[in-house]
C-alpha cells in the first residue's frame, strides 16, 4: 500500500487542500460521533430523575478543567429549572444539546465526503488523463504482445475500481479509528474497567479479519486480467463479426466468451464471499463484546452500584459506536484490496520505460533538400533478422519502389522510416542528419503514411482529413480531395463534408476509403510520401480512380512504394526487389525486365494471375 501510495502523492498533491480539507471536517465528525452518545446521559438523568444537585454555579479556572466546568454549569441550569418546577425547560435543554451533537456529526460528515469527492474524482480523471497520454506515446513494440481489450480494461475499469474502493482509505485512516479512539477515550472517564472489557476483543477480531482478506489482492488481480481478456474477445468479436458470421464460427467465439465470463464470475464470486464475510464477521464479533459487556456492566450498576444506570445506557451506547467503524474498517480493507490490484495494473502502464523518447540533445528537421538514405541497416522484431545489411538511397523528387514476396521486410522499410520501430544496426537519414538525433513530432511532419488498411475514424469526413492539417480551410479540403478523385463521391454525399463515414468508414466503400486516405496525406502536403501497399486490397476499377491519385499526388514528390501489384510502380525511378529481408535486384523497370532474374519471375507470374 505504502508504495501505491507514493506513486498517487504527485496526483494527490494538486488536491492538497481538500485532503486538508477532509481530515478536519474528518476529526470533527469523529469527535461528535462520540460526543452525541455522551449528550444522551443528561437527558437520561432529567427522565430519571438523577440529576446530580448544584446549587452553586461554577467558577472558571481554565481549558484544562473545562469538562468539569461544562457538566457542573449543565447540573446547576438543570437543577435550578427542575428546584423551581420547570421540568418541561430542563428536558427541553438536554434534548436540544443531543439534537445539537447529531447535528453537528452529520454536517462535519457531510463536508467530509464532498472534499474527498472532490479529491477523488479530481485524481481519477488526471490519472486517466496521463494514463491515455502514456497509451498513445508509448512505441509500438510495446502492443506487440498485448491485447487492446486489456489496455482498454485498465484504463477504463481498474480506475474505476481504484475509484470505488482505494479511496476508501482516508476513511479508513482518518474518519473510523478517529471515532474509536475518542469513543475509548471518553469510555475510560466514565469506566476503566468496562473499556478494559472492549478493548479485550479488538485485537481477536482484527487477527481474524487479516486472516480471511489475505489471498484477496491475488485473486482481484486474476479477475481484472480476465476482464481484459474478456474486452479483447469482445473488440476482435465486433471488428471481425463479417468473419465470424460467414465462417458460421459463432458458436466458437460464444464459447471462448463463456469460458472467460465464467472464470470472471468464479473468482468474483470467491472475492464477493470474503467481503460478505467481514461484516457479519465484525457484527458478530461485537455482539459477543456487548453481551459479555452487559454481563459485567449489570454487576456494576445493581450489585457493586460504582455506576449510575444511566451513565451505563450512555457507555453501552459508546461502545456499540465503536461497533459502526469497525465494521467499515474491515470492509474497507478488503475494498483496498481490490484498489491496490487495480493500481497496479494502471501503475505498471504509466510506469513503463519509453525506449523510444527523444534524445536529450535531438534537434528539429528544417528542411529537406537532397536525400533519404538508408545505410546497412539491420533489424529485427524478436528473434530472427527481418532486415541484414539493407541500403538504399532516395534522391530528393525520385521515386523508389519496394518489390518482393510476403514476409521480405518491404514494411518494415516503412515502419523504420516513420520511428515507429528504431533500426539494431546502421542509420537512416534526412539530409546527412541521423533521424535518431531528430524530434519525432519534427521527423514525421516531414513524412505522409497511406497504408493498406484505410484507418479512419468515426467523425466527419473534413475532421478525417483535418488530421493531416488542423489549420486548413473547406476550399483546401476539397483540392485535395479533388486531387485523390475523392471529390466526384463527396459532393454527392449526405452533408458533403459533413458526413459521418461511420465506425472505421463503414459508410464508405474500400476505394472511397482509399481515396480519403490519401486526400488526408495530400491536405497534409508532405515532402517525402510513403506508400504501404495502397492499392492491394481493391478490384480493378476502384485501383485505377486510386492509382490515378498516387500518381497526381507523388509529382514532383520524394516517395517510397511498398507495392504488390506490380503494375503500379512500373514508372518507379528505381525498382528495388527484396528477398529474405535482403536486396536480390535494384534497377528500373526495363533494366530488371532484360536481366531476366527474380523481377521478371515476380512480373510473369502477376500476369499470368
């Protein structure tokens, strides 16, 4: 706990007032909360007749004997009222002084939760915050092994666990042992042999309730990784639900569901077992201490007579007062633990290192005059090289087009180039500036990315394209959708630039989703233009409307194309054909054609597809 504790200090300290705030509204309900039991014994005495008589009215003599002062001048005024049979004010005054107490208990409680709202939602959402700021700026190795379904589970439902149940804490360390302390205290001036009976019995059932919460942290861990598996089946389900359905495989992902629901619900189930047990546990617990309480207290009163019964009445009410905090004490603790879980599921994404920062001394690329130039690069993603050895130069204004097989390392060119991934061995390079000693905000306005999977998002499509450049105008929007002969189906559409492309661009066909795609990287008007594949997921006429696009997009422009269909890059300033992570031929398209080798076997065999 103490180590979680540290790591929320820095979220927390922004909220350091209503912390304050909390603890003093939290010592006064405390405080209170004893007191009001206390007021119960004037009142008692008036009904009963036990008022102790004072004649004279108290003088006072300082702080220190002011509980004196304060119950003889409340015998004095409740003696002089009921001497001069005025029973009706001497109730009225006992009864306004508990109304009084409980009053004042509820309303310092009431303070007490609106500051650690404050204090609780204020460090949730920052948490939040800095957590999806971590999410988007850490490398993409680091998703490599892990499913977007438990990414999402922790920044969604692990901080609203800690929400739920970590802050319970300040309750927890403030508001209920501030109670039993000033219940015990106040217990011991009225009895010290009764208290000594009470307290006999915390120490039992503390020990008992540790022993019951101390596998529960273990087993909260294991139910929030389960429901982030559970989110990914959920994710992959609905991304791939066309798949799903026409391969008949709903059975087969039904199954896998249920299996991770039912796993959630046994270990939920184990958890919910444990913290059912804490109450009754500490009820009970209590209950014993009370009846063994009144065994005691009973000799005391009616045959020791070292007691009045109405102070007694008062006691037992004490000491069932310490009853209420420790009971939410023993269910806070296990609510902690189930936060401290959660905490470390969100701590260990915002803790993770970033290898991929830039460097301490790295500069802004300026310009782009000469060249892009990749020099014996080597690379792999785990074990086995995908890159060895690779060069290859891009003049400034040329195009260069990657060519070979599946698995050759073509995208992983693209990957390199962009920083989403850092070379083992060699340089790539801007204009002899190592792209390592680059800010990568600066690297990458340099650089536009069409991919083979059109990512587009659930907006608009002018805040689709908008991403690519936040100051543009309508009439820039439309050039460039005119540009990427996106416009012809634009202008048609229902609110133009307004529409909705849906979840993904669902509401789009894939060569329309194509074609914003590459609208958004002309808008973006980048020097050096990277192409992933752009045209290999679409049929024949829709790769024509988009190769078109290329084409007008890539004049006059630096370019790297990543191609399958052969076709398209057959104008290429230079072809390069890899194989195995490694160059087999480079040259134009006629010089490969008349070497008769790896290019042209790549070429017949397309058109005899």
């Amino acid at each position: 706990m103490k180590k979680i504790l540290i790591q929320l200090l820095p979220f927390i300290k922004k909220f350091k007032k209503h912390v304050i705030l909390n603890v003093f509204f939290n010592i006064l309900y405390a405080l209170f909360s004893s007191l009001a039991f206390v007021s119960l014994i004037p009142m008692l005495n008036v009904l009963f007749d036990k008022t102790q008589k004072v004649t004279e009215a108290p003088v006072w003599t300082g702080i220190g004997n002011i509980k004196d002062y304060g119950e003889t001048l409340l015998n004095y005024k409740v003696s002089s009222l009921l001497d001069n049979g005025n029973a009706q004010m001497a109730l009225l005054i006992v009864i306004s002084i508990v109304i009084s107490t409980f009053l004042l208990k509820n309303l310092f409680g009431y303070f007490a939760m609106q500051h650690v709202m404050y204090l609780k939602n204020g460090v949730l959402t920052d948490l939040r915050k800095d957590m999806y700021e971590r999410i988007i700026s850490l490398p993409l190795r680091f998703y490599a092994k892990r499913q977007k379904g438990d990414v999402m589970a922790r920044i969604l439902g692990d901080i609203n666990e800690m929400q739920n149940s970590f802050f319970i804490i300040l309750e927890l360390i403030v508001r209920e042992p501030l109670t039993i302390v000033f219940s015990i205290i106040l217990m011991f001036t009225i009895s010290w042999q009764l208290s000594l009976f009470v307290l006999l019995f915390i120490p039992v059932a503390g020990f008992m309730i540790s022993r019951i919460g101390k596998s529960l942290k273990s087993k909260s861990l294991r139910a929030q990784r389960e429901s982030g598996k559970l989110i990914s089946i959920v994710e992959e389900t609905l991304s791939g639900l066309k798949i799903v359905k026409s391969y008949n495989s709903e059975p087969t992902f039904k199954s896998k569901f249920e299996k991770s629901a039912d796993t959630i619900l046994k270990l939920n189930n184990n958890i919910g077992l444990k913290n059912n047990l804490a109450g009754p546990l500490s009820e009970v617990l209590g209950i014993i201490t009370i009846a063994v309480l009144l065994w005691y207290g009973g000799q005391l009163v009616l045959i020791d007579k070292v007691i009045e019964g109405t102070t007694f009445i008062a006691f037992m009410g004490l000491s069932y007062a310490i009853l209420t905090p420790a009971k939410a004490i023993s269910k806070a603790s296990y609510k902690v633990k189930n936060g401290l879980a959660a905490a470390d599921r969100v701590f260990e994404i915002l803790h993770h290192k970033n290898d991929m920062i830039d460097a301490p001394n790295a500069t802004e690329l300026k310009a782009f005059s000469k060249q892009l130039k990749i020099e014996n690069i080597s690379f792999k993603y785990e074990d086995d090289w995908v890159l060895k050895d690779f060069s290859m130069t891009v003049p400034k204004g040329k195009t260069v087009a990657l060519v070979g097989q599946s698995g050759s390392g073509k995208s992983t060119i693209a990957n390199l180039v962009t920083r989403f991934y850092d070379v083992n061995k060699g340089t790539i390079s801007i204009d002899d500036n190592d792209i390592k000693s680059l800010t990568k905000t600066s690297l990458r306005s340099y650089l536009g990315l069409v991919t083979q999977d059109s990512i587009l998002f659930n907006d608009s499509v002018r805040n689709n394209l908008l991403i690519g450049k936040k100051e543009a105008t309508d009439e820039d929007i439309i050039n460039a959708l005119k540009i990427a002969n996106a416009w012809e189906f634009v202008k048609d559409l229902d609110g133009v630039l307004d529409f909705n492309i849906g979840d993904s661009g669902t509401n789009l066909s894939g060569g329309q989703k194509q074609r914003l795609s590459i609208a958004r990287a002309v808008l973006k008007n980048p020097p050096i233009m990277i192409l992933d594949e752009a045209t290999s997921a679409l049929d024949t006429e829709s790769e024509r409307l988009v190769q078109d696009a290329l084409e007008n997009m890539m004049k006059n422009r630096t370019s790297i194309v990543i191609a399958h269909r052969l076709s398209t890059i057959q104008n290429a300033d230079e072809i390069i054909v890899m194989q195995k992570g490694e160059i087999a031929e480079q040259g134009s398209h006629q010089e490969l054609m008349s070497k008769n080798g790896v290019y042209k076997k790549l070429v017949d065999l397309q058109s005899f597809e």
